[in-house]
C-alpha cells in the first residue's frame, strides 16, 4: 500500500520543467468542462483509492479512453475544432493532475499523523469542498488546500463547502514558484532575495510548513496536522 514516502518520491520523479515549458503556455480549452468530462474523479480513483503511481502520459490516455465520447460531445457543443482541442485538452488536464496531486500528497501526509484509516479522500468529497477529510477521535475536519501563486497566472476560487459535511472547514495554503526562482532566488547582488521568494521563504519554508522537492515540487509537511492533532488530544485529555 502507498504511504506518504512512496508517494512523496513519485512526485519527486516527476520532469515539472518538461511539463511546465510543454504544458502551461497552452491556454486553448479554458471553458467551464462539464462533470463528465472532468479529470477529478479519474484522479482521485487512481492515486487515492488505488494508490497506483502512473504518469501524467499514462493518465491522460486512460483519461481519454474513459471520458472518449463524452468529450467528442464536449467538443462539438464548443464548436471548437479537433486539432485545436487535441493540443488544449492535455495542458488543461495536466493543470488539474497537479494541482489534484498535490491535494493528494497532503491527504497522505495527513493520513502519517491522523494514523490509517482516519483520512477519507474522494471526489465527492471534493465536490462538498472537502479535498480530504480527517475522523480523529471523533472530531471531524473538513480540509481544503488552496493555491497561492506569484505568478500572473489567475488562481481560481474552490468550490465553497456545501451542505451534508459535520465538522469544521481548514483552509490549508500551498504556494507555487517558478523552478527558475527555486534555483536562483537571489538578486544579482547575489544578497539580497527576490521578494517573491522571500514572502515564500518566510511564510511557509521557515515556519515549516512547506518544503521544495528536489524537481520544484511544493509539498506540505507533517507540521500543520501534528499541530491540530496536538489541540485535538489536548481538548480531549
């Protein structure tokens, strides 16, 4: 079974430099998808339930092969054309594996100090707004992890929690840096931190929070549930 290591070391296998000069300046299908062709279920049925460590090659052709003629639908009611499709699907799709990833990542980090069998992660619950959702000790927290970008990129809003969910709702906040900013953080004075690294540096690597990957992937840590366990243990001593 797949814990937080195995994991952990997938997401460092992963080329993001590749996947981020191929995929991101692609900005072609950007509509509102439908929920029949969403990735989301795909994803969490594949890396969380299944615990398999696939690629992003590998999901996207299960992805199309599942979701095929559906998305022919998607595609005709756009009247986008099929080569114009063909080369926006996968960069929109890559964006959702990796954002979905990550959710994921901290789900398992969750699950390495709530202890096994305490996390819960679907896409029903994500779509109640809970992107994992931890039972400790009969107290029940919702947990949606949040992007943060100093990019110009535009992060989008997630779904507010719905109704049918007991427990409190965290908002957990990752940040994403170019891996060119990763690797050269200092100015040309060689001293001083660009500001954006240094608002990274000072609010989540310092304090814990985060950590980098050696490829530029942002993961959380155990700290932010090791502290929320430590309250939750304390409140029921």
């Amino acid at each position: 079974m797949v814990n937080k290591e195995e994991f952990e070391k997938f997401l460092q296998s992963i080329d993001l430099v590749k996947y981020r000069r191929t995929y991101l300046p692609v900005k072609i299908v950007e509509m509102d998808m439908p929920k029949n062709v969403q990735a989301i279920s795909l994803l969490y049925e594949i890396y969380a339930e299944k615990r398999q460590l696939i690629n992003f090659e590998e999901f996207f052709l299960e992805y199309k092969k599942r979701y095929r003629k559906d998305l022919d639908k998607f595609r005709e009611k756009t009247t986008m054309c099929k080569s114009c499709f063909s080369r926006g699907l996968p960069a929109r799709i890559y964006r959702t594996w990796a954002s979905i990833l990550t959710q994921i990542h901290a789900g398992f980090v969750a699950e390495s100090v709530f202890g096994k069998g305490n996390v819960e992660m679907s896409a029903e619950l994500d779509h109640q707004g809970a992107d994992f959702r931890v039972d400790y000790n009969g107290v029940q927290i919702n947990y949606q992890v949040k992007k943060e970008t100093y990019s110009r990129e535009v992060r989008a809003e997630k779904a507010k929690p719905k109704k049918g969910l007991n427990g409190d709702f965290i908002d957990i906040t990752y940040a994403v840096l170019s891996f060119d900013r990763i690797k050269n953080p200092y100015q040309k004075n060689r001293k001083d931190l660009y500001s954006d690294y240094k608002n990274f540096k000072e609010n989540f690597i310092d304090t814990g929070y985060l950590k980098i990957l050696k490829n530029g992937f942002v993961v959380f840590t155990p700290h932010i549930f090791e502290q929320k366990k430590k309250e939750i243990d304390q409140t029921l001593k």
